[in-house]
C-alpha cells in the first residue's frame, strides 16, 4: 500500500489527447528555450500530466531534439493505468514515471511542461503548484537562466492556445497562440486563458484590458486582411506594441503568437 508520505500530489485529469495538440507550444519551447537545453549537460524535460494516450510526450522528444539532439523526455502521470498504458512507447531519450506535482525524478529537469492540467483546480491553488513545480526545476546559474516552466491551455486540436513562461524565480511572460484562419479577433482565445488569469477577464484586470486593446488593434487592421490573417495579425500584434510589453519579435508574430512579460497582465490584488 502506498503510504501518505509518498502518494503522488494532484488530483487526475480527464486525460483527453489528441496526437499534435500541443505543436504550438512544442515549437515555441523549441525556440526561445532551446539554447538553454543544448548549453545543459543531461538536459532533461518533464511532461507533466500526458493524459489517457502518450502522443504529446512522443512529440516533445521528437521536437526537443531538433534543437538540442541531447535532450530526455520523462512523461509523469498521476493515474497508475495510463503509466502502465504508456510503457510500450518507451525508447532511447523518453520514459514514463508514476508521479504529480512532486516531479519524483532524482535530477531538476530544464524543463516541465504542464498543458490543460490546472484547468480542474481552482484559482487560489494555483500558486502553490507553480512555487513547487518552480523549486523542481534546474536553478539559475552565472551562464544559465534555469529550467523553464510552461504551464497552460488549449483546446482539443491545438488550434488555441495561451500559457504562462516561469522560471526558478516565478513566472515571466504569457503567449497566446493561435490558427489564424480560425480565429475571428484576438479575445477568442480568452477561453483558453490558463487558470491564474481566465476569471480574470473582466473590466478594471490588466487581461481584460489586453485582448480589448488587441481587439481594437485587430479592427484597425482589417485593410490588412486582404493580404491574409497573418498580415492582419502582424499589424494588430505591432500597434500593440506602443502600450504594452511584448518581448518577441516578428518571427514569433508570423507564427500567429505574441508574448507579453507576466507583469503586465498579472491579476490585480
């Protein structure tokens, strides 16, 4: 029997996948943190609630090591089953482990990706799993930032998606990231708001006040439109720029992101 000192902390999810959900984050990941995975000697990252099926942790190797060839996957499951379920998948770089948010892995990983997984919990508990899945991860050091933590939501195809960058010292940026042909404005993707921030979308927060300036961006730049949504975008994303921090640049927009440092959208109080 397992005792209480060593049960796995969390709660099991739904466990709904779909092979390529998370491609925008993969690639995202891939890119802004990729040089810190090569630089790391075992560089090894954590997705951390796979679901019923273990495609979205197959694909993180796979996309990982387009980057940093070095790079380990460990998927972490809460549900003993889907641990079991996953097992045969197991190859050079990628196995599968019984575990939550206590990350039972006897190094810090450089990475923990935790997509659609807080969205069952409420708000108040979401700070207390980012400070212990923050403490888990690679420490910062004279050359390195840390590991990174990215925690967010989607929906089941990938086609939306929103989440929050952290590292050992708490969280810095928010992405959204979209289809562009799918999306009619900006603050579509308010429903796929991560926890911290989705009841946070009313007038008087800084979320709120974001995707309504993105909106108006959006609108300004429909003569934009006729040359595609990604055009269009690029322009909104560009006006927004004047009033509010984004970090990236115009080869992340034309992939259909934008980034904005945590603090200019963190909730009020």
């Amino acid at each position: 029997m397992t005792s209480r000192a060593t049960r796995p902390v969390g709660t099991v999810t739904r466990g709904t996948t779909n092979p390529n959900r998370l491609r925008r984050m993969d690639r995202w990941i891939a890119a802004v943190h990729g040089a810190e995975l090569r630089r790391a000697g075992d560089p090894v990252a954590v997705d951390l609630g796979y679901g019923a099926a273990p495609w979205t942790a197959v694909e993180l190797l796979g996309r990982l090591r387009s980057v940093a060839p070095r790079a380990r996957v460990v998927g972490v499951e809460i549900e003993p089953a889907r641990v079991t379920g996953a097992k045969p998948y197991e190859r050079d770089g990628l196995v599968f482990r019984h575990g939550g948010f206590e990350v039972p892995l006897p190094v810090r990983p450089h990475l923990i990706r935790a997509a659609n997984v807080l969205r069952q919990y409420d708000e108040h508990e979401v700070g207390g799993v980012w400070e212990r899945l923050c403490a888990r991860l690679a420490p910062a050091t004279e050359v390195s930032r840390g590991g990174l933590l990215v925690e967010g939501t989607c929906d089941e195809i990938g086609r939306r998606h929103v989440w929050v960058a952290l590292g050992p010292e708490g969280p810095r940026t928010v992405t959204f990231a979209a289809r562009l042909g799918s999306l009619e404005r900006p603050s579509d993707l308010a429903e796929r708001l991560p926890k911290a921030l989705i009841h946070r979308n009313v007038p008087g927060e800084p979320v709120h006040a974001f995707l309504r300036d993105f909106d108006r961006a959006w609108a300004a730049a429909a003569p934009y439109a006729s040359y595609g949504a990604r055009q269009r975008w690029m322009r909104a994303v560009r006006d927004l720029t004047g009033d509010w921090p984004v970090t990236d640049g115009a080869a992340r927009w034309r992939q259909g992101e934008v980034t904005v440092r945590w603090g200019a959208l963190a909730p009020r109080g």
